[in-house]
C-alpha cells in the first residue's frame, strides 16, 4: 500500500468509496470522450475503464510512483446495456425493465503503474434481484431525483433500496466501484 | 402503507435504513433484558426480535393503527454465535475466524399489527464471503473503533467493505435491518 492513488474519475460515488475503505488519493478526472466498439457489457466496461485511466496516464507526467484508477459501471438485462438514463421516460422505461426480474451489474476498472506502464484491467460482475414495482411506485420513485445520473436508473444506496430483494456479488460493485478488489490489488501491488 | 411504523429500537443503523427508503415512523426503543433459549441461530433471532416487539406492544396503549418492528441481528460462523464483542480482544478473536472464510449474518423482524394483535415474524439470512486478513490488518480495523458496537465485529458499511469479497443475499440485513423486507411487509399489510 505504497503507491499514490489517482481515481480518473469524478464520480462523487467512487471517491465517497474509496473514504469510507480510508485510503488516501487524488483525483484527475477524464473528460474524453467515451468510444465504445463492444457489444458485450464485459468488453464495453473494461474498454471504457482501459480509456479513462490511459488519458490520464497519457496527459500527464508522474514523479512519484503512483497507480492510477479507472472505472466504468453499467446494467445489463435481456440482451440490454443501460446506461444513465436520458430523461424521465428513459428511466421509466428502464426500471420497467428491470422490476420482477434479475439483472447484472458490471464495473470495469483498469490500474495502471507509471512507474512500470503495467496495465491490468478486471471486470466485476454482480446479480441484482429487483421486486415487482408497480407504474405508481416507478413514478415516486423517479420523483425522488435519483435515477438521473446512475447507470440502470436507480441507486441502490437510496430509495430504491426499498425494491433490492437480494444480490449475489459485490454490494459496491452496483453502486459503482468494487472497492474491495482496489484495496486488495493495491496491497499485492509491490 | 396506511399504518403508522413504531421501531422497537435505538439502532441508529436501523434508523438510518428506514429513513434511506422514505419511511415515516417512531421510535420506541425496547429496554427489557434479553432471554435467549434457543442454540440455532435462525431460533435466537426471531425469539428476540418478537421479545422487542412484545414489550413495547404490552407496555403501550395504541390509539392510531400501528405496526411495531423488532429486529435483531447475530453472525454466525463454524458452529459459533457471534453478537457484539465485550472487548477488543473479543473482537480480535471474531475477525480472525471471520477471516478468509464464508459466515451467515442473521435478522430476526418481527411485526405485531396493533390492531389485531396479529404477530409476524420472520428471519433473513445472507452469506458473507471475507478476503483473507493478516492479524495486522485485524489490529488496524480494531483501531478504527467500528467494531465494538456491531455483531461480529464488523461493519459491512465502513472500513470493513476493504475485506469483502462478495455477499449473497439482502446487504442491508448485514448493516443490521432488511429494509426491502419491510417496505413489501407494509405495502402488503392491508
């Protein structure tokens, strides 16, 4: 657990994560733009993780030997990827979706060592179980704010906690960042 | 959701997950002595979540329609009962054979409808998978200070989530309350 962290990301989430484990960072957010040539949610998250922590890595000089973090979180079900939602019917459309039935979480995340260029990129998968919602339940729900910035239009952290019948994975994996596997990579990462 | 919510504890996880979903409710907190006559784990929780509710559903007059909540939470692992450590050197010995292993985090609730008396009790299990800790990493948890309050020793909303590996079931029952649970109780309780 040497090593400086750099989180290539500005999402509010990830960094009240990695606090809560107590690890010290910084973060240099990416702003290109997102090039997706995948299909497969696997190969859309880890290319999505590799290209945010690559422009940092590319855009910046290191004088101290630091590991820098990138990630992409998306929800997958029946043959869809969902992103964040566009406007509210997108959201509507999308936890009518995902309401009485299973779907999975991924979150790509890639290291990279500036001292080394070493590149590992992982994805992390994880099973939601989502309750029956009624129309009305799915308009409160959208009421609440929550499912505009969140990938699959919900927050399992908030509200929607109501409607989580269980999970089989990583809890922190669907509210965005598996931050155990970080933790545990850093410590092996000597 | 018409009847008025009354949890028989003083919890602050507890509160805080009602709250996290949007319920309204108060809070009695139950203050009699626990009697536990049951070695299974499933048997312990019900018999003190429904002892919590009890004493507040016979110490009280209800002039509203209401249902009282108990709830009580217990890890068990290799045969053994976990519930709060008595001191750090209890909870030394908890993490360490939590440690690189899978445990069971068990939530008794229990429901009693004060207008019909009818009684409700229910358990909720979820499988914890730990990442293998050195008896550094245990002294460096303990120091946090998040042990002492918390069955098993643990807390799987703060540092602890370093040490995760996966879950499998309701991730609130660990924090200590199965809110979705809860919510579906209500909003089928007519």
């Amino acid at each position: 657990m040497i090593k400086n962290l750099i989180l290539a990301s500005s999402s509010p989430r990830r960094r009240e994560l990695l606090e809560q484990i107590g690890l010290q960072f910084e973060i240099i957010p990416s702003v290109g733009e997102e090039v997706i040539s995948h299909t497969d949610p696997i190969a859309v998250v880890k290319e999505l993780s590799l290209q945010k922590a690559m422009e940092i890595y590319q855009s910046h000089h290191f004088y101290t030997s630091s590991v820098i973090l990138g990630a992409d979180t998306v929800v997958a079900c029946h043959n869809h990827i969902l992103g964040k939602p566009k406007d509210t019917h997108d959201a509507f459309q999308m936890l009518q979706m995902l309401q009485g039935t299973i779907h999975s979480v991924y979150t790509g995340i890639t290291f990279i060592n500036t001292d080394t260029g070493k590149i590992d990129t992982q994805c992390c998968q994880t099973l939601v179980h989502v309750y029956p919602m009624s129309d009305v339940e799915i308009f409160e729900y959208i009421k609440t704010g929550e499912p505009m910035d969140k990938a699959g239009a919900y927050g399992i952290q908030g509200h929607f906690a109501a409607f989580i019948k269980k999970i089989d994975g990583d809890y922190n994996n669907v509210v965005g960042l598996p931050v155990s596997l970080v933790y545990q990579y850093l410590k092996n990462d000597r």
